[in-house]
C-alpha cells in the first residue's frame, strides 16, 4: 500500500472507512478544550513569561484556587489525574502506610499501580460499599480490624467525589467520615476527576465540600471539565505540601512552560464555567435518564452528576456501536457507561435515547 502523502489525507480515508460517524459519549475526556479556557491560552500565549510555575498565571491561577475555596490553600499543577493523585497521596504516607479506598477507585482499578509506585509500597486497603462510596463503617473494619506490626498501618481514607459509579456523597456522608478519619488520625484525600460535578449537582460551595470536611487534599480535574490538560493539587493542610514541589519535578510532572496549565484553569475560574460546564453536563445526563426511563430502561446507579450507567443486552450493544456510539463497559460494576461534558448537546443526547429505543425494538 502506498503510504498516505499527509496526515490529513489518511485521516480522511479513516473517516470514509468507518461504517458510521463516531459520537462520543465514552466520557468526559473525549471532549474538546472549551472556549473560555481555550481564550486564555491563547491570552497567555501573546507574551513570554517565566518558567517552572514562576510566571504571572501560575500566581494569578493559585490567588483564585484561594478565593474559590476561601481558604489559604497550596497549590500545584500536574498533567493528568493519575499523577495527581498518586503524588497527593506519596505526599501523605510513609512507605509502611495505607490508603482505605473503595473497590472500584480509580486509584485502586485505573492507574496501573501508581500510587503504589510513587509512595514506594503504601498499600491500597480495598473496601466495599453500596453505590462506589466508602462508608464510616467500612473505614472503622479496616482500621480496627489489627493494630500489630506486620499490618500496614492505614493513614489515608480516599473518597471521589463524584463518585466512579456517576453517584455523590453528601455534606453529611462526608462529615461522617471526616468524624471517623478523626477519631483514627486519618486523612482524608479526595479524588476530583469530577469535582465540579459534584458541587454543581449538590448546589455546594468547594469549601463546603472539603475542608469544612476534613479533605487535606483535593485534586481537581481541569481536562474532564474543559482544558486541554493539566489537574490542580490543592492542599488545605500546607504541612502536608512540604517539598511538593520536588515531588513533582522527580515524577516528571513540574511543567517548564506551566502557564499554559494555569491560565486555562484561569479562565475557567474566572468565568465561572467551572460551574457552568459541570451544570450543563448534568443537566444532560438528567435528560438522558428521563429519555431512557420513557423507553423502561432502568439506570444501575443513581445518575446524580455527569455519569450514567445502563443495562442493556450485550446485542444491543453492539448494534449501538455499529450505529458510531462509543462508551466504556468495563468501568465500575460494569454496563454501559455514558458521561456527558461541557459541549454534550440536547440533539446527541435526543438521538442517543432514539437509537436505544430502536436497537432495543429489534428482536434477538
Ligand atoms: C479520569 C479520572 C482520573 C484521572 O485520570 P487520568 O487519565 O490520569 O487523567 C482520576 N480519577 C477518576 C475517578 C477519573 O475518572
């Protein structure tokens, strides 16, 4: 075969081979970079500016981290969410600790050991709990269950918020387990792939959602909620965030040019399409719920943020594939997972409920 003379011209062969266009819902990354952080990168890009976070947008993007969260808090910029949370927690162990989580975390099933590998052997300690959420009961078994030497001492509880099965904690949930962690000299991370979600669903300023409840450290996904790349590491107990920074650097993850990381973020916060990206991608699993729900398709979880999980016969599945819907059925307990981002649009969520409607009305 004669190779392809441009990428663009091989592109295009790709496209007219595909059965159908592909429409993405497999999740909240498949989605571009949105205009508002998109517009401050390009801001950013008119004048040179120093290195290694000493530039005018780090400062600018932390000062606003700060008033968000209205608290003094330190902050650091990564490339992805596995970075973030595998050094957050590096940060909060000894190598002989260990990190309670849920069962099907991210940290736990998707980031291939690392917060293992940074901590150099803190051991995830695995626990259940009805709707991907770690109870205080959970934490107290795990905690209590052996207090001799060859135990690795837990020290850690990590919840996410939004859940991995699209679900929330609750202000009092949380402070159940901010009590718990308490009581057994626990701290608490917080996983924030999807935090935006979570405050605009529950109608909850950051604060609310984290200090105020005992969480020590948040990483904050930017890229699920609209830039291009880049999460924020938030330490609300800065004695926690000594050497951070060289934490980073060793891991490859202190950005030379991090003002490009920041001044999306900027955008985001300054705009408020934070909160508005995140209540726009509710809104539309909402809708994909109630349009599901008219054809007697049932949701495995309560779909209470971006996330929505169905049901749904493996054929059927593949004739929503042939049709271009792409989606994950190996996340959490498994099922057709859709998640909606900023720029999911009523017409895709409409044709989506459409398309169910007709691969379920074809007989096996
Ligand atoms: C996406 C996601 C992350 C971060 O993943 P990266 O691909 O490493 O950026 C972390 N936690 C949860 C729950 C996620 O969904």
């Amino acid at each position: 075969m004669a190779p392809s003379t441009s990428p663009t011209g091989s592109l295009e062969v790709l496209a007219q081979s595909l059965p159908t266009q592909p429409r993405f819902l497999a999740s909240d990354n498949t989605s571009g970079i949105c205009p508002e952080a998109l517009e401050y990168m390009l801001i950013a890009n008119r004048e040179d500016d120093l290195a290694y976070g000493n530039d005018a947008w780090t400062e600018r993007a932390t000062n606003q981290f700060r008033e968000l969260f209205e608290t003094d808090c330190d902050v650091f910029f990564v490339f992805n969410g596995t970075a973030a949370n595998s050094l957050a927690l590096a940060s909060l162990c000894q190598s002989y600790h260990s990190v309670i989580c849920h069962e099907l975390a991210h940290i736990e099933t998707d980031e291939c050991g690392g917060p293992e590998f940074f901590s150099n052997g803190s051991k995830l300690l695995n626990v259940s709990g009805p709707h991907g959420k770690v109870t205080p009961e959970s934490i107290e078994r795990m905690v209590t269950r052996r207090h001799d030497i060859h135990y690795p001492q837990p020290r850690v509880v990590s919840i996410t918020q939004a859940t991995e099965l699209g679900t929330l904690y609750s202000l009092d949930e949380l402070s159940a387990i901010q009590d718990t962690a308490r009581a057994h000299d626990l701290k608490i991370h917080m996983d924030g792939a999807r935090f935006a979600n979570a405050c605009a669903a529950l109608d909850v300023a950051p604060a609310e959602m984290t200090w105020k409840r005992g969480v020590d450290v948040l990483c904050f996904s930017g890229t699920k909620n609209g830039t291009a790349f880049g999460e924020a590491i938030l330490f609300f107990d800065r004695a926690l965030a000594r050497d951070f920074e060289y934490r980073c650097k060793q891991a490859g993850q202190l950005a030379s040019k991090m003002r490009f990381i920041a001044a999306p973020w900027l955008g985001l916060l300054e705009s408020g399409a934070w909160r508005t990206n995140a209540l726009h991608a509710n809104a539309m699993a909402k809708r994909l719920v109630e349009g599901v729900a008219r054809l007697g398709v049932n949701t495995m979880f309560p779909a209470e943020a971006n996330a929505v999980f169905l049901e749904l016969p493996v054929r059927a599945q593949q004739r929503l594939r042939d049709k271009g819907w792409t989606f994950y059925t190996f996340i959490g307990e498994g099922g057709v997972r859709f998640v909606c981002s900023w720029n999911t649009t009523v017409e895709l969520i409409d044709s989506l409920v459409d398309d169910i409607n007709s691969v379920l009305a074809v007989a096996d």
